[in-house]
C-alpha cells in the first residue's frame, strides 16, 4: 500500500513538475515574443526618422523670401523604407508623448488581416493599427483599430483618455501618408459598443447628416470641448476594446487641422 502511494505521490510529482515546466516555457515564449514585437516597431520607428529633411522654402513668383528653416517640412518621417518593405503600409500614426507611435495597413480584401500579423506578416498577438477596410484615404471619417494591450503598447494607453486632464495635455493626433503628415485635434473621447453606429459612420451623405453624426457622438462624449468639427473637414477615429464594459469600445476622435 505504502509502495502504491509512493508511486502516486511521485507520478504526481513528475506530474506537477511538467505543469510547472511548460507554464515556464509559454510565459517565456510570450515575453520573448512580447520583446522582439518591441524591438520591431522600435527599428521601423528608427528607419521612419532616419534622415529626415529639413524644412523646405518654397521660392519662386508670390512667395516672400524667407530664411532657411522657417517652413514647416511637409513629410515629419520618411515612410518610402516602409512603403518599399510593405505596400500594405498606408503611413504612420503617432499621438505625441502618449506612446502610440506606428506604421498603419489597409488591406480591403483581407479587413482583419492585421489584427494577429505584424509589420512583416508573420503572426503577432499584438498585430498592427490597420484602417477599416471600408474607408480610403480620402474618406469623410478614417477609423483605426488597434488592440489595448495590457502592457501599454499598440492603442494600451487611449484609455488615458478618459481622464480629462490626459486629453488636455494630448489633444493632437498625427496622421503621416504619402500626402504629408496631417493633424487631428480630438473633439470627442466616448465609451460605446461594438455595435455603434458610429462605425457606420464612414462618408456623410450631406451637410446635415454630418452635423447630426457629430451633434450625437458630441452628446455621448465624456468630456465637453471647444472643437467643432465644420461640414468637410476629414475626421479620425482611433477605436480600441475597453474593458469597463461588456462587448466595449473606446473611441478618441479627432477632426483635421486645416
């Protein structure tokens, strides 16, 4: 009887200790993963800022001369590296001091195809911003996705946002393409589900329409601004989970600085 328990104890034992060893492996596997996804972005980051021009001047008939430098540069990063690695890359997203800083995909016949792959296409449980299937670069509202990842990385830190004092301290979003780089001030901060009709939201049929999405998402936001978007101008939404509430959306939308 004593031998029989014996046998057990140790089978339980070798039992426990193959638990332990493979919980050991996936944690590792996931941390390793977690930093070469890290040690990625931060290279395509480094290739985006690589030898950046310097502001140009324009010359030429109804342009005053003006010193070298005092032009804002049309183009903040150099994105053709990206565009030549990946043509699925439509540009660069980046909300100064918040941490989200990276490249953007769109690929209309494959919506989601970005969700789990990285930059390169290999899978990735962090995956890549990537613009709503249904919208073009010229669309009236331009929605993102991106995961809120526990440890603050890809759309982790918009649930900053909530808080007010955050917004008033990162009210600009940047929108980099091979147009220029753009800029977005956030009018709207709103907690939804993923069945909102904002996400319907893509061109406005008309002036009214517009101002009735606007007035409605303005109303359901959870915090009041001065910002008011006018009929024609371009809208950015950056859509996340938000965990606060079941099937939750977290959405920071902004509106282009003309």
């Amino acid at each position: 009887m004593k031998k029989k328990q014996k046998i057990s104890l140790g089978c339980l034992s070798l039992l426990l200790s193959a638990l332990l060893a493979a919980s050991g492996f996936m944690v590792y596997r996931e941390l390793s993963q977690r930093q070469k996804e890290t040690e990625d972005f931060a290279e395509l980051l480094e290739l985006v800022q690589a030898g950046q021009p310097e502001a140009a001047v324009p010359d030429g008939p109804g342009y005053p001369a003006e010193e070298a430098g005092t032009e804002p540069a049309r183009n903040k990063r150099k994105l053709a590296p990206l565009f030549a690695q990946n043509s699925e890359c439509i540009g660069w997203l980046s909300l100064p001091s918040t941490g989200i800083d990276y490249p953007v995909m769109h690929t209309p016949q494959d919506p989601q195809k970005y969700l789990r792959k990285n930059f390169y296409g290999e899978y990735s449980s962090s995956g890549v911003p990537f613009l709503d299937s249904r919208c073009c670069l010229d669309s009236g509202n331009l929605i993102l996705y991106g995961h809120n990842m526990k440890n603050g990385t890809m759309f982790g830190t918009l649930k900053n946002y909530v808080d007010e004092g955050y917004l008033k301290e990162h009210p600009v979003i940047e929108f980099e393409t091979e147009s220029g780089c753009a800029e977005y001030v956030i009018f709207a901060v709103a907690a939804v589900n993923k069945w909102d009709s904002w996400y319907r939201f893509i061109d406005a049929a008309g002036e009214r329409d517009f101002e009735a999405e606007v007035e409605d998402i303005r109303g359901r936001s959870l915090h009041d601004t001065d910002v008011w978007p006018e009929y024609g101008q371009q809208i950015l939404t950056l859509s996340t989970c938000y965990h606060a509430m079941e099937n939750g959306r977290l959405l920071v939308i902004a509106v282009k600085r003309e």
